[in-house]
C-alpha cells in the first residue's frame, strides 16, 4: 500500500509539472490549470489513503471550511481586486505551512528533522504576516506608501539575530517549547518589517517574492514531514516566484536589494526642472483626431484598474476598429499592481490577448503610431527614465509613447505618480492632456463617435 | 545506503532548475494566472496536513494539523478556481 501511495505522488508531481508546461501559452493554459489541478487531487486521495491515518473528522472539518472559504472568495472577487487575493492566499499558504512544521515537532524528532521544522516555521511566518502586510496595502486597508524610521536597520538587525539564535538553540535540542515560540513570534515579526519599508509601486516585486516564499515553506515542510511531493511542488512554486521577482526587478531597473531596503517613493520629491507647458484638450477635439487616426496605441496603467475603465476602453477599441483604426495594446511589465494585471483586466473586458503587446514589442512600431493613450500611467511612460540622468527612475526600460505623432494622456489631476517623480512627458509638443476621470472621459469619446 | 535526506536534497535540486525552465517560458500575458496557479499549488502543504491531523496522537498536532488543512485549502480550492475563471477570459481574436 504505500508504495501505492508514494507512487501516487510520483504521478502527482508529474501532472503538476505537465500542467505548469500547459500555462506556457494562452491556448492550452487553462487545460494546464486542470490538470495541475487533477495532480492535486490525486495527491490529497493518497494521503488520505495513508494507513497513519485513524481520524478522519479532524481532516474533513479542516477541508469542508477551507475549500468553502476558498470556493466562495474565487467566485466572488473582482478582477481588479486580483492582487489582494493572490497575498492573502500566499498568506495562507505560509500559514498552513507554519502550522505543519510545528505539528510535525516532537521532542524525539533529529536534528536534521529540527532544522527542517525551523525553515518551515520561519519561511512561512515571514510570508504568512508578510503577505497580510501586503495585503493590507493593496487594499488600501492601510497606508500603502513606505514606512521608514530610525533604526529600522538595527531593529532588523535584532530580530535576525534573536530568529538565529533561538533557530540554533532549537535545533541544539534544549527543550524545544521555549525556543520554538520564540521562533514563530520573531518570524510573525520579521514578516511585518520586511514588508512594511516597501511602498505601494514597488508591490509586483513584493508580491511576487512571497509568492515565492510560499513555495519555498511548502518545500520545507516537505522536508519535515519526509514528502516528496511537497518538495517537488513547494520549489515548483518557489522557483516561478523568482523567476517573476527577477523579472519584475528587470523591468525597473533595480536590483532586488534595492526594492527591499530603499524605502523608494516615500515622498521625497526632487526640484522639478521640466520645461514647457502643459496643454490640455478637450474630449470633442480628441475625437476629431482620433477619428482620423489610423494607427492607435493605448497603454494602460494601475489608473484603469482603479478607475475600472477596462469595459469602456474595449467598447472605444471596437468602435476605432470599426472605423479602420488598427489599435494595439502596450502593457509594461510592472503596470498596474502585480505581473500580468493588466492582462487579466483587459482580457476580463473581451480585448483579445494577441492584441496585447509586450514593452520590447509596441517600442519599435512607436514611431508608426497617430495616437498613443496613456489610461491612468505615469512612470512606465516617463521619458526622463531614458533622458535624464539625475532622475531616480533613470535607466528603467519604459514604452516610449512620445516617439507617437500624439500622445493623449488620461489623468485625473496634475498630481505626480506613485514615485513622487515629475513627468517630462506631460510637457512635451506632442502631449495632450485629457483630464478627468478615465472611465468618464473614453465614456465621452465614445458618445462623440455615436 | 546512501541517506534519506541526499534523496530529498537532490528531488530539491532537480525540481528547482526545472522549475526555472518551466517558468520562463510563461509569456507576460499569463503571469497573473501563472501567480495564482502556483498559490494553489503551494496549497500542496494539505498533503502534509492531512498526514499530521489524522494521527490521533495527541491534540495538539490534531489541532495544527486541521488548522493546516483548512488553510492550506482555501489556497486549492480558491487558487485553482480563480484561476479558472481568470484563464477562460483570455480569448484570441476571432476571424
């Protein structure tokens, strides 16, 4: 029987890996979820199937609250609200993991057991408090800038030291209880301070990395209770969350450390040094120019989420193409508030997915452009990140909208993006400015073309 | 005999350079199904849950072990549904 079971997660893990191939491409993706998810059920029938186990009650009731909890808040959740849901779940995700490796302690447990039970511990404390830290912030249920202070290193300093010390004195095997609470109270601790000195721009990067830890628990807890599937599946995850950290960090142009520790966009604003005049437009006469447009660009940022303009925007695509406008979409990888929001916002909206272009692939039909929309972006679309030095954002690949004849620029004031950075791009001859609500103002364009 | 944990290690090693490869060839497009769908398989922890609440031992790991399981499925259930709902939205452009 348990070669049965083990070979059951051999399997299990094969699907998983299998399905996660699948999501390679949009057309195969959601048959790749399917049978990760297939991978999942079959790894859960055989663990049930463990002949250790004697108490079913005590699994079911665990199984019938969560799945109920998960199931509802899945069908429920607005797509703009994706990036909250996706902490909170790598927020449970540490949790449970946090919870196992401490079920798995027992007094008699090796050392190498111990260390495993400490990794678990400490990963998935960070990301469970991390992740409700985050959390909070993209919901904006706390104050999503950056919370700096003095000595903020050496608290940090501290509560290392203090997780190595009861860490080691743990797994040296003296007595266990004391040291194993002060583990997970430090690691619920840390979790709060490395998340809190990140402000709310920089959250594609926090959240993919507890994305990340989230795996990474699960793998270290694999390691405490001796499973493999746990391992395969937990490095699985923690290797996509690296790989998107990365990613993200790329396309800011920022090393990770630099994300982590600088406290970036918490409010201080250099001397502004733009030249030029700001010239709005109004919404009748960005639709005369619209009308005769026949390439458009649009660039959508974290401002269409918020304004929850994506639907309007696919209603003024379909009537640009009606008119024989080609249109495309440029999304930069760190749009909106985690990789890939746009995306989901736009294909929520019915914009097909080939039409949604990558930075590395609008950037060279700029110049071709009559008209490029920038809905609710500001330092994705910044010039001074590829023109001036002094800018704190100098050096980050952004889409260069103002290489188009127009840029039409949606905003709702003259207020600076969440970097705290001017934009040169607002003042520049080519530059309109469209201000207003964004949902209002396409809603506006689209009457004019009725 | 070469021990337990030199097993695991390794399952470690090869799975995380796979993992890597797999991942990198996630287009853009994706990445957000991509993140949700790796929550739900973190939730893989449930396996670990379930072996730790069902031993009948003694409470207190009956008690984590249920905490785990009810947590670590919310991200199963949750994660593998919402990113269902979210993958069904990606069409192509027809004609």
């Amino acid at each position: 029987m348990d070669i049965l079971i083990q070979f059951a997660y051999v399997v299990s893990a094969a699907l998983f890996i299998y399905g996660l191939k699948q999501l390679g491409s949009p057309a195969t993706a959601r048959r790749g979820n399917s049978i990760s998810a297939l991978g999942m059920l079959l790894a859960v029938v055989a663990a049930l199937l463990d002949q250790g186990i004697v108490d079913f009650q005590w699994i079911v009731f665990g199984f019938v609250i969560g799945g109920a909890i998960g199931g509802a808040a899945a069908r429920m959740v607005q797509m703009t609200a994706m990036p909250e849901m996706v902490a909170l779940f790598n927020g449970f995700g540490g949790l449970a993991s946090l919870l196992v490796g401490w079920a798995a302690f027992s007094p008699s447990s090796e050392t190498f057991t111990l260390v495993t039970i400490i990794l678990s511990i400490l990963i998935g404390g960070v990301t469970f408090t991390g992740s409700m830290v985050a959390y909070g912030k993209l919901s904006e249920k706390i104050d999503s800038g950056a919370v700096l202070f003095n000595g903020q290193q050496v608290v940090n300093s501290l509560i290392v030291l203090g997780i190595v010390l009861s860490a080691v004195m743990f797994c040296a095997g003296s007595g266990g209880g004391f040291w194993l609470f002060l583990v997970i109270t430090l690691s619920l601790v840390f979790g709060v301070m490395v998340v809190i000195p990140i402000g709310g721009a920089d959250m594609p990067v926090v959240i993919s990395l507890l994305n990340s830890y989230s795996g990474l628990a699960a793998c270290a807890a694999g390691f405490a209770v001796d499973n493999n599937v746990l391992i395969v599946a937990g490095s699985l995850v923690g290797a996509s969350g690296i790989v998107l950290t990365q990613i993200m960090c790329k396309a800011m142009n920022r090393s990770l450390g630099n994300v982590l520790f600088s406290g970036f966009g918490s409010g201080k604003v250099e001397e502004s040094t733009v030249e030029g005049e700001i010239k709005p437009i109004t919404v009748e006469d960005a639709y005369y120019v619209l009308e005769a447009a026949s390439n458009v660009a649009i660039v959508p940022g974290y401002g269409m989420a918020v304004a929850q303009a994506q639907h309007v925007v696919k209603e003024l695509t379909e009537l640009l193409e009606q008119n024989g406008t080609e249109v495309n979409f440029g999304i930069h990888p760190v749009a909106g508030r985690m990789p890939g929001h746009m995306n989901v916002l736009l294909a929520e909206a019915d914009v097909p997915y080939d039409q949604l272009l990558e930075m590395d692939d609008i950037n060279p039909r700029m110049e071709n452009v009559d008209v490029a929309i920038v809905i609710g972006a500001n330092d994705v679309v910044n010039p001074a990140a590829r023109e001036s030095e002094s800018s704190p954002i100098y050096g980050m690949p952004i889409i260069n909208v103002d290489y188009a004849r127009t840029v039409f620029v949606l905003k709702r004031s003259m207020a600076s993006g969440f970097a705290g950075i001017e934009n040169p791009l607002f003042y520049k001859d080519n530059t309109r400015m469209l201000f207003g609500d964004a949902k209002d103002s396409i809603g506006g364009l689209i009457r004019e073309f009725n | 005999m070469i021990p337990a944990e030199i097993f695991l290690t390794f399952i470690l090693m090869l799975s995380i350079f796979l993992g890597f490869e797999l991942i990198s060839k996630v287009p853009a497009t994706l990445h957000t199904p991509l993140m949700s769908g790796a929550n739900a398989i973190s939730g893989i922890t449930v396996v670990g849950a379930i072996s730790l609440a069902g031993t009948g031992q003694h409470d207190l790991a009956n008690w984590l072990g249920a905490a785990a399981v009810a947590l670590a499925s919310i991200n199963v259930v949750g994660g593998y549904l919402v990113t269902d709902r979210m993958l069904a939205m990606f069409k192509k452009k027809e004609g």
